[in-house]
C-alpha cells in the first residue's frame, strides 16, 4: 500500500516515473495482489489514467481487466472500475469529447493556426478509431469474453449493469458485424439485452436504446428475436409515456429502433400489422394548427414517424403485405389524420413534404385510399379539392424544389392503377365539363405544360402522362382536348401544341429548345400514342410531325441533345410499331423506307439506345419515388422507364423486319385468332352438354331415391296388410266360436263389433295410402317420358352421346321397376277389396246373431247356474283370445328370426357355391396339368424306346428299365388304372 500511495500521492523525492512505467507497476498489482482492496485501488487507477495514456492501458492491462471480470464477480466495486476502463480503452466518443473541448481552446490563443488544428484533430481521430478498432479485435477475440459481459448485465447493480451496457454499445459500434454473430449464438443473449428495457432507472434505459440500435443494423435473424421478445409493446409503451411527438431524444432513440427492427424485413412488418400495432400509431400525428409548438426535436420526432409509417407501406414491400397495411392505415383513422396534417396551417416545410410523401405510398395502388384522398378539401373558402390544392403548388416555380417533386408523386401514386381517377381527371380538360368559375386539375396541368419554367414543363407532362397511362380510354379522349392560343385564330387540339412546340423550336419563347422541357413533352407523346392507333393517326396527319423527327434524329447533335434525339427515334418507332395503315402516306413500309434512306436502320437503332444508357435513366429505375439533387438532373419518370423496356425491343424487331415477314406475321395472328375462336366455341358447347348432363345425372338419382322411397313404403304396406290378414282370420275363428255359443252373445257381439270397426279404419287408411301410391306412380311415369323425350333431344356429341344412352338405360329400368311396384299395388287392392267383402259378411252375420238370441231370451228368467256358466265360458275365451294374440306376436317374431336366417343361410350357400365354383376350376385347371405332363412322359417315353433301340441295333447291352420299374412298383399300372377312370 505505501508503493501504490507513493505513486497515486503527492511529490515522492527521486525522478518520476513515466506513464507505461506507472500502468505496469499498477498491472502487475493487480495481477499479484492478494488483497481484494490492493486490486480495486489498482484498477481505480488505471481508469483514472485510461483516457489519458489510451494505448499503454489497452496494450498491458486488457488481459488483467478481463481476468478481473472473471474472478472477483463478488464485488460490485471493482467490476464496475474494470468496465469503465475497458469502455475508455474501446470507445472514440470520449476522445472525441476531449478534442472538441481542446478545440474551442487553442484558437483564442493561435489565431492564425485553426486549419492545421483541425487537419491535426482529423488525423488524431482517425488514429483513435482505428485504435478503437484494435482492442475491440483483442477483445472478442475469445467469444467468451462476450459471453461474459452478457452474464454480468444481468446484475442489478448501476455500478455494474450502466458501463456494462456502454462497453456492449461500443463493441458494436466498432465490429458490429462480429459481435452480432457472437450474441446470436449466445444461449439467451438477446433476451438479457431486452431485459433493460424493462429497468426502472432511464440512464440504463435509454443507454439499452442505444445498444438494441447497434445490435439490430442490418442483422435480419436478430430484428426478429428481437420483435418476438415484445419489442414493439415496449417501444410504443415508452414513447406514449415519454409523450409521443413532444418528446425528447428518447423518442427519438425509440423510433430509430423501431426503424431498424421494420425496415427491409417482411416477417417483422406482417407481426407489426397483425398486433394491431398500427392502431397506436395514431394519437402521433394529433398536431394542431398552433405553429409556435414546432420545436426541433418535435419536428425529428415528427419526421421519424413519418418514415415508420412508409416504411410499412413502401413500394418495395410484398404487394399483399402493403395492401393490407394500407386497408389497415384506412379503418384506423390514420389516413385521416395525415390528411388533416396536409391541409393544417403553419406546419414546416419538412414535415410537409415528408406528410405529402407519406400520403403518396399509403394511397398507392389502393382504390378506397385513393378515393377517400379525391374527396378531401382544403379549409379554404370557397373550399377547393386537396389535388387541386397541391397541383397549384407543384406548378408554382417559387415553392421548393422538394416540395414539387413529393406534390409529382402524390399525383403519380393517386392515379396508379386508378382508372376512375385517370378519368376524373382528364374530365377537367374535356369541353363539355370545363367551369370558368373556378380552378381546375387539368388547367393548372395545361398551364404548367405551356409555362416559361422548365420544371413545371416537365413535371405537368409527367403529371398527365400517368392520367394516361395503360389506360386507353383517356388517350382516346384527351384526343378531343382543344386549346385556344390567341385571340381570332381557331383552336388546336392538345397533341397538335405539343408538337408545335417541339417543332417551333426557337420560335416560340425559346421554350421548345429547353431539353428538360423537350424531354417532358417527348415523354407525354409516347406514352400518349403507345398502344393507342388512333392517336397515331392523329399524330402522323400533322405533315410537319415525321420530317421534324428525321431531322432530329439524323442531325450530329452535342452529348445534351443526346437524350432529346433517342426520344424522337422512340417516338418515330412507336408511330410504326402501332399503326393501321389508315394514312397513304405513312403506311408503316413508308415509314421504314423513310428511315432507310435518310437516317439509316443502324444509325436509328443506336439513336435509340441513347435513352437506356443515360446516366440518369437507371437511377430513375430503381424506385417510383423522383428523388432528384438538383432540377437539371430531373429528365426521366420511372414509369415512363418501364415503357421504354417494353417497346425498345419491339421497335427494333419492328423497323428491321420486311413486309413479307410482317404479312406472314398478321396471317399467322389471324389464323390463331380463329383458332382460338373455335377452341372458345367448343369450349362453350362442351360446358352447356356437360351442365346438361349433370342435371339429367341429377335427375336420374333423385329418381332412384323415390324409387327406393317406394319401394320400402310397399314393403310396409305388405307387412301391414299381412298383419291385418292374420287378425282377420283369427276373429273370423273368434266369430265360428262364438256363433255356436249361446249364453254369451252380446258380450261377443260387443267385442266383435269393436273390432270390426277398428278393421274398418285401418282397411280404410291402407286404401287411402294405395290410392296415394297410384298417384305417385302415374308421376313418376311422366317423368320418366320426359327424361326420355329430353336425353333423346341431347345426344349430339360423342361423349355426351354415351352418358345419355346410359341415363336412358338407367330411366327404362326405374320403369321396369315401377311397373313390378304398379302390379303389387293393384295385388294389394285387390286384396284389400276381398278383405273388404269379407268384412261386411261379418258384419251382416253380426247383425244376424242378436235377432236370433233375443227370442229364447224373452221367454223366462235365465237360472243362476246357467249366468255363472256362461260367464265363465266367457272368461276361458278371454283368456283363449288373449293367449291367441300373444302366440300370433311370438310367431311373428319366429318368423322375423327365421327370414333372417334364412338370409344368412342364402348368403352363405352363395359364398359356398362361389368357392365351390373356384375349386372346380382348380381342379379342372390341375387336371389339364396332369394331361399335360402325361403327354409329356409319353413323349419322353418313346424317345427312350428309339434311343434303346437304336443301341440294341449298334450291338450295345441295353437294361430294360421297364422290366425293373415293374418289379421295384408293382402299384404303377393300378395307379394309372384309377388315374383314367377319374378321367
């Protein structure tokens, strides 16, 4: 402790020791030191001299600082000194800090010298972050030690977690690239790091901001660890406590974050989108109209915003993912609230265009976006539309030059893909809808068209261009615009001054020689007349047109005139590319034959090249947005880009072919054209048969449904009619009995008659239900004589022909089926009329039986006996019906068991015979075997017998084998017996 006093203490006698003598006696008393107070003073002294001797702390003592992190993780103390010396080492903003301070110094002092000073500073600054750099590589050099620093920012202690948040920001500032790779595969890394945004204390915080913002650039796998930790529920928490667009630098820090995690990264905006966080984007752009409340840090917060906004809704996303952002920004109420913002007063020029801007991608493509934005007004009186509002500001040569390029795009996104309000617009230029009385969109185009600034030239003809773009209805009718130049000279139509312009050149004004100007009007033409003959037409029948563009294109013009000759070769082949022939004069072989002789065919194709290899051209290309640095640079539109990589091929092939191939060419249009006409007829013919046919297949299943429908209803009605037969014969047996009795007649006629009437009913509802049937079938008759009529009608083609012979046979056996069902009917009736006729001689009989049994009765008073007797006659026979009906229900139930049985007995006889059937074929098939191979052996036989005596007559002793088989198998010839008479 006295040698470490003595170097941190006051004036020691002897000389003193330099800096890098100092930092080693201190690293080695942190290395040596056995005493946890020995090292913290040391390292407490080496972070007091880590700023000053930079290097000579980074080179000796980085390895002892590490050691430190990993061996006293118990005290908080000297952890804290070990981070913050580390942080010295690593980080530039501190030396930076130093220099700038220095900097306001010296020059109070040396006038004369700032320059040499700040070339110094520059150099100084570049040493320090290649510094940086340096111990930054020594430092990760074992991942570990990372790892490590992510371990230790899970202590709560600010002593601890604050420099160890700065050290990770400055690591990643440094080789972020390499520190992302170690964090990404660190086991809960990201997550520790997500943890901080949840820490009560701001400082720690606001810092983690900084640090989530270095960890997430251009890393796509961390963006979406990050978003699935609940980054946006935190961030959107902590700008709406910080206040939201009147908040300070945090929000600030928030929305770069959010910026990072959003953009390019299509996983991360569908989670955005899908946890209704665009809802809560909102309440950001509630602003008022009160212009006092706009401060800086409110306009960056602002600005932030705003970009967060269209990076949700870029041109460059998925279409499905931006179109569902846009209906998303509609029902919230955010589309709304933006236009409020552009039609607010006292608003910034920044925020303004960056608010036209943003309005211009959530309306794009999307046609309830972009006719909500057509019904918007501007507060004003009277109340004019909010296009009109911003056309007025993109011709008006005295508003910035950013803010006419955002007005260009918010018209170019307004008409994409929005025919509807390509025709609102080119509405306002017709004669029959022009008002005198106020302002409208297509005068303000037509004035900016003709006006003296180039800039409003060309943004106006790029305007109208998309009004007419792949849409050709508009180019049809903007043909009928027509335009008064002076007073007492009749009007010209809109495409004949365009030309004129072009034409005139020097004559009018100087404006046709203004190559921005001569570039926008090229540009309208040829969108105006690509893909539209008529207008050709209109544009050739100007005699001056075609001479004007050989001129152009034939002339050794300077490199600014380049771009102005590739356009006319555009315009010059479009006009051949897509004409009719209508004009004599400017057939399309004409027109070929004119650029071979006088400009040459290679000559107009390198003419035309000149648009695509502009230097201008590609960056145009690349986005739809015209994003320009200055107004000269402004000549190309991207749509208009797309157009000429359509046509430049086509106009190429076009001038190089001859009029044999063009002819071999429309013949071969045509014949296809037929053909397809023809594939489109049988294509039509096939669908109607096949409709037709899937209803007659329709027709003919509901048929066999009713056909079984039937069929189960007559199988019960045979099972009621047998039951009813069977009750009949027992009262009929019940009657016999009870004429012969004598003393119990009424008792049985009363029971009798109860019965008989019950019959009745039922016999009545069995007639009701056959009549009813009768009905059905004579229906379904006439149906079937209609399904007939009709397939018969519907055979013509060979396919449906035979699905309608099927149907046909399939309709003849439900008649078949329905005459067998119409003759057990008929066999039921009858048997209900027999039954019928049989009942009323029952009754007659009954009615008979009183008479005849009321005159004993009347003679004298019937004995006490004889009652009893007759009572209990009455009671067996009682007793004997009820017995009768319980052995008819139990015989109805054997007979039930017993067609059951009898079914599965039939089913198993069919089995049995079907294996009986394969059996007998085995064994006809064995027998043909069996014949075979006798014949076989025959023949083997008496080949034996040839060779034998073939040998015999050589003189060859030769065994008889026959002999030997006889003796070894004395059974062979009974065998062979039995085998033939199975034969």
């Amino acid at each position: 402790m006295n040698f470490f006093r003595g170097v941190m203490g006051g004036q020691a006698a002897g000389p003193q020791p330099s800096g890098a003598e100092t930092i080693q006696k201190l690293c080695d008393r942190v290395a040596s030191s056995t005493l946890l107070e020995d090292r913290r003073d040391a390292v407490r002294a080496l972070k007091s001299l880590s700023k000053k001797y930079r290097m000579e702390v980074g080179a000796q003592a980085m390895d002892h600082l590490i050691n430190i992190l990993q061996t006293d993780r118990s005290d908080s103390e000297i952890l804290g000194y070990a981070l913050d010396t580390l942080y010295n080492i690593i980080c530039n903003d501190e030396e930076e800090e130093q220099d700038e301070s220095e900097d306001a110094v010296t020059p109070i002092s040396v006038a004369g010298k700032p320059k040499s000073i700040s070339t110094a500073d520059e150099s100084a600054q570049k040493q320090a972050d290649d510094l940086g750099a340096q111990f930054t590589d020594q430092f990760i050099q074992d991942p570990e030690h990372v790892t490590l620093l992510l371990a230790l920012l899970e202590e709560f202690d600010f002593h601890v977690r604050w420099p160890g948040v700065k050290l990770l920001t400055a690591l990643l500032k440094n080789q972020g690239i390499q520190v992302q790779g170690i964090i990404l595969v660190s086991p809960m890394g990201v997550s520790r790091l997500m943890d901080l945004l949840a820490d009560s204390r701001e400082v720690i915080r606001n810092d983690g901001l900084l640090l989530l913002q270095q960890l997430t650039k251009t890393n796509a796998a961390i963006q979406k660890i990050v978003a699935f930790e609940n980054a946006f529920e935190r961030l959107l928490d902590i700008i709406t406590e910080e206040g939201s667009s009147d908040g300070g630098i945090v929000v600030e820090d928030c929305l770069l974050l959010l910026l990072n995690l959003l953009k390019n990264n299509s996983s991360n905006q569908n989670f955005f989108k899908e946890g209704s966080y665009i809802q809560r984007m909102k309440p950001w752009f509630e602003v008022g109209d009160d212009n006092s409340g706009w401060s800086a840090q409110k306009v960056t917060n602002l600005h932030l915003m705003l970009q967060l906004v269209r990076v949700m809704v870029s041109p460059v996303n998925p279409p499905g993912a931006t179109a569902s952002c846009q209906k998303s920004m509609y029902q919230c109420g955010l589309l709304q609230q933006l236009c409020t913002i552009l039609m607010a007063t006292g608003v910034p020029a920044d925020i303004l265009t960056e608010t036209i801007n943003t309005v211009s991608e959530v309306i794009r493509g999307s046609q309830v976006n972009q006719d909500y934005f057509a019904s918007v007004n501007a507060p004003s009186n009277p109340p004019r539309p909010a296009i009109v509002v911003l056309l007025m500001s993109m011709v008006n040569e005295r508003q910035p030059f950013v803010l006419r390029c955002a007005v260009l795009y918010c018209f170019q996104c307004f008409l994409y893909k929005n025919q509807k309000g390509q025709g609102e617009i080119v509405a306002t230029l017709l004669p029959s809808t022009i008002d005198a009385n106020c302002i409208s969109a297509g005068q303000l185009l037509c004035g900016g068209l003709f006006s003296a600034d180039s800039l409003s030239n060309w943004c106006a003809a790029v305007a109208l261009a998309h009004a007419l773009q792949d849409n050709l209805t508009q180019k049809e009718q903007l043909l009928r615009v027509q335009l008064a130049t002076s007073l007492g000279k009749p009007p010209v139509s809109l495409l004949q001054q365009c030309t004129n312009i072009l034409s005139q050149g020097d004559k009018i004004n100087r404006r046709g020689s203004k190559v921005q100007t001569r570039v926008g009007l090229l540009m309208l033409l040829c969108t105006w007349i690509s893909n539209c003959p008529i207008a050709v037409t209109h544009f050739l029948h100007n005699q001056e047109n075609v001479p004007f563009l050989t001129a152009q294109i034939s002339e050794n013009l300077g490199e600014d005139e380049r771009l102005v000759q590739g356009l006319c070769a555009l315009l010059l082949g479009i006009c051949i590319y897509y004409n009719d022939n209508s004009l004599e004069n400017y057939t399309k072989e004409k027109l070929k034959q004119l650029i071979e002789k006088r400009i040459g065919k290679e000559n107009f194709v390198e003419k035309l090249g000149f648009i695509t290899k502009h230097e201008l051209y590609s960056r145009a290309a690349q986005k739809p947005q015209p994003i320009f640095p200055s107004p000269e640079q402004m000549l190309f539109d991207h749509e208009f880009t797309k157009l000429v990589k359509e046509l430049e091929g086509m106009i190429t092939k076009a001038v190089h072919k001859s009029s044999e191939e063009e002819e071999k060419e429309e013949e071969v249009k045509k014949t296809l054209e037929q053909h397809d006409n023809i594939v489109t007829q049988y294509k039509e013919l096939i669908r109607e048969q096949d409709a037709q046919v899937q209803q007659l297949k329709e027709e003919v299943s509901s048929m066999s449904s009713q056909n079984e429908q039937m069929q189960s209803t007559i199988t019960q009605q045979l099972s009621q009619i047998q039951q009813h037969r069977d009750q009949y014969n027992i009262l009929k047996l019940k009657l016999g009995k009870d004429n012969q009795s004598q003393g119990d007649g009424s008792h049985m006629n009363g029971l009798q008659t109860e019965e008989l009437t019950q019959l009745r009913e039922e016999v009545e509802e069995l007639r009701k239900q056959s009549a009813l049937l009768q009905t059905q079938l004579g229906d379904k008759e006439a149906l079937i004589n209609t399904l007939k009529s009709e397939t018969a009608q519907t055979a013509d083609g060979s396919a449906a022909g035979s699905e309608n012979t099927e149907l046909l046979q399939v309709g003849d056996r439900g008649f078949i089926e329905l005459e067998a069902l119409r003759s057990q009917v008929q066999s039921q009736s009858a048997e209900i009329h027999q039954l019928q006729t049989e009942k009323q001689d029952m009754l007659k009989r009954s009615e008979a039986a009183p008479l005849s049994e009321s005159v004993p009765g009347s003679d004298g008073l019937v004995d006490a006996g004889k009652t009893a007797e007759l009572e209990s006659r009455l009671a067996a026979q009682t007793t004997e019906l009820e017995r009768l009906k319980e052995e008819a229900k139990s015989s109805s139930e054997s007979r039930a068991e017993l067609e059951q049985q009898l079914a599965s007995s039939t089913s198993t006889v069919a089995i049995l015979q079907t294996e009986k059937a394969k059996l007998q074929t085995e064994v006809q098939e064995s027998k043909k075997e069996q014949d075979d191979l006798l014949m076989l052996l025959a023949d083997q036989d008496q080949k034996i017998h040839a060779l034998k005596q073939k040998l015999k007559d050589l003189g060859e002793p030769v065994d008889d084998e026959d002999d030997l088989d006889a003796k070894d198998d004395p059974t062979d010839d009974d065998d062979e017996d039995e085998d033939e008479d199975e034969a």
